[in-house]
C-alpha cells in the first residue's frame, strides 16, 4: 500500500544539523575566526564586500564562514543582510585623486608625476607552490620609504587637460540628477550610466572578465590602454542635512581603474580618447579591470558605433550580470518540477499515440 | 477616378552629420502605379527608400499617404507610432533586398506567410493554411515546402516567401529594395515576370529602388533617377531609357547591355 | 585591525527582542520581515497591476534571504499583503509538505508568527508555486503565485525593450504565429505549463508554469490572483471576476489533460494526478497531486461510509 512521502519539514531540519556539523569539520581542526579569514583570506573578503554591495569587513569575514568558503553564497548573505539595514542617504561622491595611495601603475606613460607604485601585488611573482608557507611563517617587515607629500595626481588628469580625453561634461543622465539605485528600483532598458556601472560595480567577477576578454578578441574591441589603476584609501563624507557641511564618516579602502580607449571621431566631434572606469571594494584590480573594458564597451550605443558583440550588448550583460540572481535561478532547477513534467508526459504520450495511430491507418491502407 | 495621389512627397531631404543621403526629393504616386529609383550604390536610394517607408524620420519634407479612413496624412506628423507600425503591416508592404531581413528565419514558410493574417486577427487555422496555401500558388511555391523553414530555401524563393507573406494582405503600397539582387539571371527574370503579373493583378501600387535598369524597364511606368542624393531626371521610363537627357542618365543607360 | 576579534555592527536592542519574542517570531525583523516602506512600494504595484488587469508592472524587488528563483517574488508579495489574522497555506506542485513549501511557510512563521493551515478552505491567502488548488476558491481570498518568467512573449523576442513595446500596441501576432508552428508541426498545440492567456480581452499573460489543465480556474474566479516575479522585477495580477482566456485558434480550440485512472487513493477522475513510479519494471499509480483536496475527498468518503451514504 503506497503512503504518501511526508515529513518533509523534518528532513530539512535534518539537512539544516548535518551542515552546521559539516561547516565546523573535524573538531579537533581549531575553528576559523573572523579576524582570521579577514587578515589572511583578504581578497575573499574583499570580493564578498564589492559584489554583496556592502563595506564591512567583519560581515563579509562572517558570511564566508557561514557559506563554507563559497563566496557566491557568502555574497548572497550580505546581500540578504542588506536590505534589512535602514538608509538615511546618499554620500557625496569619493574623491580617488585624494587617495591615499597604496599602490599605483600607468601602462600609457613610462613614468607620470607621483611614480609607478608597486604596492602588494601579485603580478611579478613566480607562480611556484610556496610549501614554505605550509608551517607557521613570520616574514621580515618589508622596507619602508619615505612618503611623497600630497595627493598624487591622476594621469588622466594629464590627457583632459590636453582636451585628448573625453571628459564628463556631457553627462549621459536623463535628466534627473538623482543617482538611480538598482537595489530599490527596476532596472529598465536602455539604462543610464550610473545604472549600469551599479551592476557592473555588483557583477560577477567572472562573468565580467569573461566578457572583457572577449572584447580583447576581437568580440567590440575597444584598443584599452590602462592609464592607471590605484589601491588605497579614501574618506567617505555625508551632508547630514541639519549641518549643511560634509562630515567624514570614516574611511574604505578601494580599487580604481580607468582604461583610456580609442576613439574614430564623428561628424560633431574631433578624435578624442574616451574611456572605460571600474571601481571595487578593497584590493580587486581584475574586477576593476574587466568592469572597465565592459564599461566600454556598454558605451557602443552613446557613441555611435555598431553593436556587434555580446560585450556591447547592454540588454544581455546587464541582464546576467548578478550571480545571486543567476545562481538563484539555476539552482531553482533543483525544486520539484513534476508537476509540469507530468503535462509533459501526458502531451508526449498523446503525440506518440496519435502517431503510431495514424502509422497502422496507413499501413492497413496499405496492404488493401 | 480621385484627386488625391497614393503618396505624396515633397522637398524630402536626409542628412547624416554634415553629409547629404538625399535631397529635395519629390513626386506623386497615383493607384497601381510603380515608380523606378535608380542610380548607382551610394546615390541615396536607399536612404530615401527608408524615409518613404517610415522606417527613418528624414531631416525635412513631408510623406503623405491615403489613408483608407482619414485621406492624405503625413505619416511622421499626423501618424503615432502604434498607427504607423499598423500601416505596415497591413496597407503597406516592404520586400527586403536580403530576405533575412523580412522574413522570420526560425519561423516555418507557412507560417511567415500567414503572420499579417494573424496579426490582424485571423483565428481559423484551416482558413489561414487556405489562404496561404493559395498565395503559394500565387508566387509559383510549391505547396510541399509550407511547413519548411525558409532558411533552407534558394534565395528566389525566399523572395517569393517574402513577397507572399507582403502582399497576402492586400496592401495598396509595396515597396522593393532591389527585389533581385545577388540572385541568378534567369532566376531574376522568372521573379521579374512574377512581379509584373502579381502587380498587374493586384493594382497594387509600388516604389522599387534599384541599380539594375533591366528591372525598371520591366516593371516601373516612370522612373526617378538619382546621383549623389539628388534626383536628375524623372520621367516615363521608356521615354528615359530610351532618350535620356541628363549626362548621367545618358552614362547608365549607356552602360547596359543592348539586347 | 589588529585585535585577534573583529566586531561585528550592533543589532536590535532588548525591548524590540522582547516584543518580538512575545509575539512568537524571529526578533531584530519588522513584521513579515520587508520594512513598511518597501511593503508600501510592493501594494501600489499591486494596486496599479489590479487596475490593469495582465499587465506587468515593474517594481523593486529586494533581495530576500530566500534564492532568486525560489519565489522571491511570490514571498514578497504574500509579505507585502499579509495581516497577523490572516491564515496562510503554502503549496508547491499541490502538495504542503513538499520542502519548498515547508520553507515558505516556516519563513512567514518565524517572521510573522500567522497561523497557517493546509486546509484551502480555512486559508485567507495561499501562496502557491505551479498548481491551483482542486478546491474552489472564495470572494475575500487571495492566491499568490510564484512567477519565474513572466513574460509570455520572451521565447519568441528575447530583448525587453521590444517586448515591452509589443505590449503596449497589442502586437501579439507571433504568439498567434508560434501556436500556427505547433499545429502545423504537431497536429496540436504543444504547450503543456506555462500556456499563455489573454486577460480582459487585453493583454496576454504568462499564467505562471501551472499545468494548462489548471488554466481554466483562472476564468473569472472570485479570488484575487496575485503573481510576483522576484528576479526579473515584475509584478501583476488578475481581480476577481475577470475573464482569462487561453489562446487557441477556432478550430483547435484549448483543451485540458485527461487521464485514463483515477486517483488510487481517493478515486477523483477529475484533478490533476501525479505519476508515481512504484517499481522498476513499469509499475506505476496515480494520485492527486493536491494532496488537501485528495485528504479532504477520502476524509468525506470516510464520513460518508460511516452514515452509509455511499
């Protein structure tokens, strides 16, 4: 006798104990603290901050633990913490020329007013297992210089004032001067600017990159240059509205890149470059690179030049950018579908009935 | 017998930037009439042939049309969008120089076909697979490929495809971008005659815009031709074919082989 | 950063945790866990997609602790419409007990803290993912459902700006057209879930993927039919007694699933069975696939062998 499957609750509460066990491992293992995955897992957290929309280290620590390390759910986490925080308003805009600079290079100039400033990067390592670091490691303190005094000025700075770059003074906003925010309002094609960088800004990293180097092969290739791309501090301001004046509220570390493009010139203009601009959270160049190329290239359109390419196409970037949104519905593969599969079933079978009805029809008719 | 032309254009003119696609183009098209554009790739016919067909907004002038309902109205000034889309797809038809552009490749024959019925309403599928049916016969398709997708057929009959699934609603207006373009020359000709007794039939009236002379002389009654955006010399065909005045209508017609 | 802890932003406050505690549900969230404000944005979506009947109207989805594609839409509107007196069924593929919907409804208990029911009579409001309830629905109640894509033109014209365009003109003759393909290519039309509809002799809707044997309880149905799509940003709705046809041509008119069997538990002939596989040389049974309307039937044949009524 068939007795229907129930105690579908008790199984998810099941599931539920069987993964915290799982998440904790071995308990002998000593346990992860936040601090830990924040100083020695830095570039996790960093991703997680950038693509979950939300500066704050110690979440961010706390939601990859949670996920186990999947930085996908991680960043699902933040998010969902997120919408329940209240908003009181919108900063004032940071200002990366007064960053203070960390790490700083230019691709277009041999040298630019400030130097090219290695910082702590990856980029000129051997890429050879270090078993080294297998035990406890205590590296020596590495050198320290003497600061340049003052803010370091941009390089793109240097070709606007040659009138070599585009510069914003045409802004592409329809109107309202307003920042459009993705996370409140649909999102709505053809979209403004700010709108898109906002879902660039929240992108998968993966995604992006991807799409970035498909322009670099030929798929709207844009001829970037990477003019420069700077890590470091800036201060983040409010003008609470009593006061009247900004007030620092405190400081985050981001990632900045601007790539400087090629540009053919209209009938209305003169050839000038015109960019590409990326922005990260903590130290992410490969994020801020690609968001630039892909910038770019979403640019097609406002610059009058033929959509080609999948990078270009604002509808299908934007559309699958968000991997929350693009894991949630892969993974949505895994609830129940029977139901419909059931009307799949019914519909086949009356197909393939029908079918070998009208197959023994026509073979009776024929052997008359 | 009325007053008022088909179409009606005056001091039509297109600019890109600073460039000039056409300019001060103007005439009248009476009822089942056809009209020739030629000139050379680059004069503007296409341009121009976009901003006759509402498909471009041109820089100055006017398009009027005789609408079934209301008489001559601007169809940029007087006309929404959601009425101008309605009247080209169902009074006015557009035959694409490349059949990609006016049919729906993943779509079969049949269906490409029968879509201005639908969308106008038809609901009976037998009696929209008669009608279209018949209009195979019409444009000489052969009934076996309605349920095939026009992807796998020659460019002549991806043309008739198109001219059938246009003309299936009995528009008053047709317009033709090179109708036989990167085709065979005897499969041309076969469409050519097609064309003439189709139009013939139909009384429809037609705009076509071509390179190719042998195709006006077949099917236009007058003929409008264009160098570097400006109409030269506008005239009964034969009489221009025959007896060209202007020294590029003479030059063109020069360069066509006498049969 | 230099501590060996990192601290954390501070959350609710003692008062808030007992108030909260008292009334049975998860503290430091507002009622039904959406702030006011984004419940008030959600209702004037609501309140715009009644007034146009099928149409879709876009509104700001939040991101939910619950995954994209997992009835974020559907969760946010029940959340956005649902009062502490209301009385919540939640259902996936018909049943209650299926863990989608056992989730669904613990989130609205933890963060409500409603009383819930799998009885479709005693629920003022049901969410629902796939199926329509076998049991009639009545004036004052509401039906959410889960949308994953709510555009009924999107197989035919993937970019939104010409779909919503189509929309806007009444352009649907390639809807028309992909039925024309079935029928040509089929002998029938092929849709079996998902089967697109007209509402109010205006526009055409995607009903969500309920099988299209359930199309036909959307026809002038006296309940408020909500639809909430959370990853594509849309929501619309259908008001009690409008009418909702399916598209079909006059001669293949629509028609709904037919079974040969009868449900092996309850004996119904006329609800949506599911298909059960019982062994692996073939064997197979069916049962209804809503599991209230099938407990409820064998509940009234069970009374009714006891007065021998039957």
């Amino acid at each position: 006798m068939y007795v229907a499957v129930k105690g579908g609750e008790r199984a998810i509460e099941n599931a539920h104990k069987l993964l915290a066990e799982e998440r904790r491992g071995d308990p002998a293992v000593p346990e992860l603290t936040l601090a830990q995955i924040d100083q020695q897992l830095a570039h996790a957290v960093d991703r997680v901050m950038t693509e979950g929309s939300l500066y704050d280290r110690g979440l961010a620590a706390l939601a990859i633990k949670q996920a186990r390390g999947d930085l996908i759910e991680a960043i699902f986490l933040l998010r969902a913490y997120r919408t329940t925080l209240p908003r009181f308003g919108a900063s004032e805009p940071i200002d990366t020329a007064a960053m203070l600079v960390r790490r700083r290079i230019s691709a277009t100039f041999k040298d630019v007013p400030g130097g090219q400033v290695l910082g702590p990067t990856f980029d000129y390592t051997h890429r050879l297992l270090d078993f080294d670091l297998e035990g406890p490691t205590a590296p020596p303190p590495a050198e320290e210089g003497e600061a340049a005094p003052g803010a370091m000025p941009r390089v793109v700075d240097v070709l606007s004032r040659d009138g070599l770059l585009e510069t914003d003074e045409e802004p592409e906003m329809s109107g309202d001067d307003s920042v459009g925010d993705v996370t409140r309002d649909p999102l709505e094609f053809p979209a403004d600017r700010d709108l898109r960088l906002q879902v660039l800004a929240r992108g998968d990293e993966g995604f992006l990159l991807a799409l970035g180097y498909s322009t670099q092969r030929g798929y709207g290739n844009n001829h970037p240059f990477a003019g420069e791309i700077r890590l470091g501090e800036v201060a983040v301001e409010f003008v609470p509205e009593e006061l009247g004046f900004p007030v620092e509220l405190g400081e985050i570390t981001v990632t900045e890149c601007q790539m400087i493009n090629q540009f053919r010139g209209s009938a209305t203009r003169p050839p000038q470059f015109t960019r590409g601009y990326g922005l990260a959270f903590g130290h992410c160049e490969r994020k801020a690179m690609a968001m630039a190329l892909v910038d770019r290239a979403l640019r097609a359109r406002e610059l009058g030049e033929e959509v080609t390419a999948p990078a270009q196409d604002e509808e299908f970037v934007l559309s699958h950018a968000d991997n929350v949104q693009a894991t949630g519905f892969v993974e949505h593969l895994k609830l129940p579908h029977y139901v419909d599969f059931q009307a799949e079933l019914v519909m086949i079978r009356a197909m393939r009935a029908a079918a070998e009805e009208q197959a023994a029809a026509a073979g009776k008719a024929a052997a008359e | 017998m009325s007053d008022t032309p088909l179409l009606r254009v005056r001091g039509l003119t297109h600019l890109y930037g600073r460039a000039v696609a056409c300019r001060d183009v103007g005439f009248d098209l009476w009822p089942g009439e056809v009209l020739g554009i030629v000139g050379e790739s680059g004069a503007g016919k296409t341009t121009l042939l976009k901003c006759l067909s509402a498909q471009l907004v041109p820089t100055h002038g006017t398009v009027e049309y005789d609408t079934r309902d209301r008489g001559l109205v601007d169809i940029f000034a007087a006309l929404s969008e959601p009425e101008r889309r309605m009247l080209l797809r169902t009074d006015w038809g557009i035959v694409h120089q490349n059949p990609r552009d006016g049919l729906r490749m993943a779509v079969s024959a049949g269906g490409n076909v029968g879509e201005r019925l639908m969308a106008v309403g038809a609901r009976h599928y037998g009696n929209i697979r008669r009608e279209v049916l018949d209009w195979f016969d019409r444009v000489e398709l052969n009934r076996d490929r309605i349920d095939d997708r026009p992807d796998g057929f020659s460019g002549g009959m991806q043309q008739r495809v198109q001219i059938a699934r246009n003309l299936i609603s009995r528009p008053r207006l047709l317009f033709l971008d090179e109708p036989t373009g990167g085709l065979d020359v005897s499969v041309q000709a076969r469409l050519l005659d097609l064309l003439r007794r189709l139009v013939a039939e139909t009384g429809v009236a037609a705009v076509v815009v071509t390179h190719d002379l042998g195709v006006v002389r077949l099917l236009a009654h007058r003929l409008m031709v264009m160098r570097g955006g400006e109409v030269v010399e506008h005239g009964l065909t034969d009489q221009v074919l025959d007896d060209p005045q202007h020294p590029y209508s003479q030059l063109l017609v020069s360069s066509i082989l006498q049969v | 950063m230099s501590d060996d802890t990192l601290t954390l932003p501070p959350r609710e406050d003692a008062s808030t945790a007992a108030a909260a505690g008292a009334a049975g549900r998860l503290s430091g969230y507002n009622f039904a866990y959406l702030d006011e404000q984004t419940k008030r944005m959600i209702r004037r979506a609501l309140l715009k997609a009644i007034a146009i009947p099928g149409y879709q109207v876009p509104f700001g989805s939040r991101e939910m602790p619950l995954p994209y594609g997992w009835g974020t839409g559907g969760i946010q509107v029940t959340a956005s419409v649902i009062g502490p007196d209301d009385v919540l069924k939640v259902i996936d593929q018909g049943a209650d007990d299926t863990t989608n919907a056992v989730s669904i409804r613990k989130f609205f208990a933890r963060t409500a803290g409603v009383a819930t029911t799998e009885r479709t009579t005693e629920a003022t409001l049901i969410q629902t993912r796939h199926r329509i309830p076998e049991t009639p629905l009545k004036e004052g109640q509401i039906l959410v459902y889960q949308v994953p894509i709510p555009e009924p033109l999107r197989w035919l014209e993937p970019r939104e700006t010409e779909t919503r365009r189509m929309h806007a003109l009444a352009e649907y003759g390639v809807m028309q057209v992909k039925l024309y393909e079935d029928i040509a290519r089929y002998g029938r039309i092929a849709t079996a879930y998902n089967y697109p509809v007209r509402v109010n002799g205006r526009y055409i809707m995607a009903p969500s993927p309920i099988p299209k044997f359930d199309n036909p309880k959307m026809h002038r149905n006296p309940a408020i039919q909500l639809f909430g799509a959370g990853r594509e940003r849309r929501i619309y709705a259908v008001p009690p007694y409008t009418a909702v046809e399916s598209l079909d041509f006059e001669d293949h008119p629509f028609a709904v699933e037919r079974w040969d069997q009868a449900c092996a538990l309850c004996g119904a002939t006329d609800s949506f069975l599911d298909e059960i596989v019982t062994d692996d040389a073939g064997g197979r049974m069916f049962l209804c696939s809503d599991t209230d309307h099938c407990a409820e039937r064998r509940r009234s044949r069970g009374a009714d062998a006891q007065e021998g009524t039957t």
